[in-house]
C-alpha cells in the first residue's frame, strides 16, 4: 500500500502480478473511530486479497461523522476510484462503514460505481451501546474519553430507525446487491470485547459490538454468522474465503429467511457520573439471582474500589483491563463476578487521586429480567409504557430521564426528568425535532418483597413533521 499517496482519503493497494478481468476490485471502507490502516496492520486482508489475484484500494472515513458526511466522500471517492481501475468495483465494509457505503450508493449516487456491496458486522439497525454511551448515566464517562460525537449520535437505534424507514423505501435500494455477515464471539473472558458483549446479551447474540440482528438486512444475502468478535470478522484468514465468491458472480441470489426481533429484556442497572477523590453506589440484588457482574468503567486506572455485601463483607478482587471498544476506547474496566450472590442492598465504594467520570454497570442474570420491557408506541402522538410482569414484581416505580439532542447543536443536551404515572405510562407531546435518549430507572419488589434495579435505555427520532421513529 502506497503510504504516501498524496490523496489522504484514499489508497491503492499493490497490483498483482495477473491481473483477471474477471475480478472486481475490492474497495475497503474501515468503521468507527478507525482507518484504513484496520486493513493491513495486524489484519492480512490485505495480503489475502493480494495473493488471491485482487486489485485493492483504501478509503480513509472520517472516523467520527455521521453516514451523511461519510457518504458522500466516500461517493467522491469511489468515482475517483472508478476512473483509477476503469471498471465497478466491490466494497467490503466494516461496523458503520456498511452504513456509510449504503449511504453513498442511495443517496450520493455512488451505486454506478460498484458491483456489490459487502458487510462485517454492520450495525445497519444501530447500536444499544451507541444508545448507552448517550444516555444519563454513561454520557459523562463519553464525553470525556472522547468517544461521544456524530458517529456515535447517528448509530443510536432511534435515529437508525429514522434512517432505515426512509432508506429502505428508495426506488433504488435493490440496484446494488449486498451480502452481510455478523459474529457471536466476545474474544477472551475480560478482554476488550467481554463487557460490551454482556452488556449487549440482553438484546440478543453478538460480536461485542454489533448484535447479530443489527448486522441484518432484509433485502440482503446473510452469506454466515460465526463466533467472530467485532475484530476477528474484518480479518482475512476469518472471511475473505467465504465472501470471495460473491466478489466475482453476478447472478447470486437473496435466500435468506429474516428472524424477527425477540423483546428485550432488562438485564442491568447503571448509573454514572463524575466525582473527585470519593464516590458511592448502591444497588438492590433479588433474590434467587444466578449471577451478577458488577463492571466500574472509569477514565482512570488507578481507581481504588471495594465492593460491600448488604452483611458488610468486602470484596476487592475487581479485573482491571482497558477498553477496546468503539464506544468506550480508552476507558478502563474494573470486574467482578459473583455466583448465586446475597440479596439485599449492595454498596460500591470508588478512591480516586483525583476527578474522575464513571459508569456503574450491573448485569443481573435473573428470571425477572424477562418481566420488565419498555416499549413505546403511537406514530404521532407516542407514549413510552413501561411493561412488568405483575406474577412476579410489584411496587413497581419508574423515573425517565430525557436527553435531547439535535443534529445542528451535537454538544448541546437538554435533559428533563418525569416520574412515570402509577399504570407505567408518559405520553410525549409537542417534542421538537432531534434524537430522544431516554433512561429508565426501575425500582421495585419481587413477590417475596425483596427490593430490586434495573436500567433500561431506550433512543427515539422525531423528523420534522412531528413523526417518530424508535426500534
């Protein structure tokens, strides 16, 4: 690859020495606070596609806009590109560089330069930990490691339903075929991808990142999902061999079956914030809960944290690891996990040197988490209800925080909070246009009057004309 190619949006992979008119080139389009360097350093795409005969080249996204900047350079681009080879090219796109390349095709006019489009893990229904990484509790910790921007904001499921609703519609959308793959693997237990991973369980399989049922389209060959993580699916050892084929056949076709999307359940409780030299949480575990991890992702290292059981056992053995994800990169991880814990009230200590941003995340794996389920409803005039399975909870009491944001002003937030009435239900009228990031703490008892918490993080789009789009 020619480092110095003086274009900086792009680059041109070596040619191999036979070049098989037969082959389409392959264009690599990188995802989230990435390059594409993702490609080639520490990854042997590149070097597979070479030595299987493939022209190559490079596009270098903006790492933190939305679809709509990156769309349309990467139209730009890829008509350069064009020109270059003379001939269409394939695009194989990583995380939200799958959105970005649907983007140039439907609304840039980018689809008259390529053949087909490939997909790893593509969040093409948005991402839970975008909606997390906005919400009341975590936006604080984001916000300061750097990772709260227009990407994030744009990957967020309620504007992704936004996009999907109107993309999915255009007279267009089927004149370039697109294959998708998704992962179900986390990598090692503790690593980079094990808490986004946990975190993302209670929305169903995934690869750390991306759920697999965020990496599907409906119009769209599912070519295979696999245990890859978020990492492994964009190297070439993993996948090039599976979407080679599609690279050069032209007449392949749709056969894919589209599962419908199980309700979500409510599997955590979090809370965040920022804090000098002391801070501390509390939280209520059931009774009859299997397991509970208890992460404490930080903008430090050096967090000193004990844990207090409700009959004042400490507990300080926490795994210390640095975050690799798209969302919070460069945060660090403190985990604890602990089997068939006490139930009762919990508390959390943290010791800092100095201030620091923090998200309390609690994972509960736990029969209740299946009775709790925020869902919303009405086109034009919505209300957000609050769903519980009254066999099994009761005293149920629920407080939403709403984050606004508009596109025109990323870093201004307006947030309200409300008490949900006593039957669960707030209607949401006369709301101005933008991204809603709504925060639901839940509180309540079981039957046999144990208290119990839980989060729930929900995101909703409002266009202009006052319509509402969420997943």
């Amino acid at each position: 690859v020619d480092e110095e190619d003086p274009v900086p949006a792009q680059r041109v992979g070596e040619d191999p020495a036979d070049i098989d008119e037969n082959k389409a080139p392959i264009v690599f389009i990188h995802g989230l606070n990435s390059s594409s360097a993702t490609w080639w350093k520490e990854n042997d795409m590149y070097e597979t596609a070479y030595t299987n005969g493939y022209q190559t080249a490079f596009i270098d996204l903006y790492p933190d806009k939305n679809m709509w900047n990156n769309g349309e350079l990467l139209a730009e681009k890829l008509g350069e590109i064009y020109e270059h080879f003379g001939k269409k090219v394939v695009l194989a796109a990583h995380s939200k560089g799958g959105v970005d390349a649907q983007t140039a095709l439907i609304y840039f006019g980018a689809d008259e330069y390529v053949e087909r489009v490939v997909t790893l893990s593509s969040p093409h229904l948005g991402s839970e930990l975008a909606d997390l990484a906005h919400s009341e509790g975590a936006s604080w910790l984001a916000d300061i490691i750097g990772n709260k921007n227009e990407a994030t904001q744009s990957l967020q499921t309620g504007y992704m339903a936004y996009f999907r609703d109107m993309t999915d519609r255009e007279p267009g959308i089927e004149n370039t075929s697109m294959y998708t793959f998704g992962g179900t693997g986390w990598g090692p237990a503790w690593g980079s991808l094990f808490w986004g991973g946990l975190y993302l369980s209670q929305y169903g399989s995934n690869d750390g990142a991306v759920t697999v049922s965020s990496s599907r389209l409906p119009y769209a060959e599912e070519i295979m999902v696999d245990d890859w993580t978020h990492y492994t699916i964009k190297e070439g050892n993993a996948t090039f061999n599976l979407f080679q084929p599609y690279l050069q056949t032209s007449s392949l076709q749709s056969n894919v079956q589209m599962e419908s999307l199980s309700p979500h359940s409510a599997a955590t409780f979090h809370r965040g914030g920022k804090f000098k030299r002391q801070k501390t949480e509390t939280f209520h575990i059931e009774e009859n809960v299997e397991s509970v991890t208890i992460q404490w992702t930080s903008s430090s290292p050096t967090s000193d944290l004990t844990l207090y059981s409700p009959k004042g056992k400490q507990l300080e053995n926490f795994r210390t690891s640095k975050d690799q994800s798209s969302y919070f990169h460069g945060a660090y991880n403190h985990t604890i996990t602990l089997e068939n814990p006490e139930h009762g009230l919990w508390r959390i200590q943290a010791h800092s040197a100095d201030k620091e941003a923090y998200l309390l995340n609690v994972h509960f794996q736990s029969d209740i988490n299946e009775n709790l389920n925020l869902k919303v409803h009405g086109k034009n005039n919505p209300q957000v209800r609050l769903l519980t399975g009254k066999d099994t909870v009761r005293n149920v009491r629920t407080t939403l925080t709403l984050g606004h944001e508009s596109f025109k002003s990323p870093d201004r937030v307006k947030t309200s909070t409300i008490d949900m009435a006593a039957d669960g239900t707030i209607f949401l009228r006369g709301m101005e246009k933008g991204v809603y990031n709504i925060t639901a703490q839940v509180r309540g008892e079981t039957q046999m009057g144990n208290k119990f918490n839980r989060s729930i993080v929900q995101t909703l789009y409002i266009d202009d004309k006052g319509n509402v789009y969420w997943r």
